[in-house]
C-alpha cells in the first residue's frame, strides 16, 4: 500500500519502501536454503548483479547486471577504468545501494579479474568481492 497524502486538491502518493525479504542461495551447494533479510539479502543481491550479464536473461530488467561484454579484448587500463564504472552504474540500480567506493581490481587470469568493492548501503557499509569475466 502506497502512503497518500493531500495537499490542496491534488493527492501525492510517495513510494513505500519496499522489505529486502528473499530466498536465502547456498552459493556452495548452488541452492535456496530458506530465507534472508535486511544486510545478508543486500549482501546477496550485490553477489547477484556482479554475477549477472546485462541484457541476457529475459527474467531479468535492462538495468540488472553488469555489462562486461564491451571490455572483451580491451586493454588493461580501460578494463580498470571502464569496469569501475560499470560496477558503479550496475549496482545503484538496487535501491538499497547509495555509493560505490573503494573498487580494486587484480587481473587473476587472462580473461579473468578479481573485483573488490566496498559498498555503502542503507543498512551499512559492505565490502564484496567476485571474478569476473572480462
């Protein structure tokens, strides 16, 4: 239910803020085991978007994901830069994310670097890191 309120004659409804309540993912086994809320569900929706390529599930919106397909074949330096901001713009997305800060990237392999980030919330402050494919 959305809150209203009246101000002359025009009735202005505010968004309701909406509860972070999810299926809880065994990352290991590769299965849901029950539910998670509040900073464990941010936790996990990051894990989630950083894991995800933009624009090639249909289940998910245009905004879901990251777009790393564009930094294949790139250089070193414009895969740091340009995935920086890529992480940034993916993970706002969500809400419950206010900033990115503190990106670290390690190439950990040919195609493959090692994502390091901390991440303000409204639930606090969250540091994740992930491999990605790039």
């Amino acid at each position: 239910m959305t809150p209203k309120t009246v101000v002359g004659s025009l009735e202005v409804s505010t968004q309701a803020e909406l509860p972070s309540r999810t299926y809880k993912i065994d990352w290991e086994k590769g299965r849901v085991v029950g539910m998670t809320d509040g900073q464990e569900a941010v936790q996990q929706a990051i894990q989630k978007i950083l894991q995800t390529k933009r624009f090639s599930h249909l289940i998910y919106s245009w905004n879901y994901g990251v777009e790393t397909d564009q930094l294949i074949g790139k250089s070193q330096q414009v895969v740091e830069s340009e995935l920086r901001r890529l992480l940034s713009e993916a993970l706002t997305q969500d809400t419950r994310i206010k900033a990115v800060t503190d990106v670290v990237i390690v190439r950990s392999a040919r195609q493959t670097s090692l994502v390091r980030v901390t991440v303000e919330t409204i639930l606090g402050t969250l540091r994740e890191e992930v491999s990605i494919y790039v």
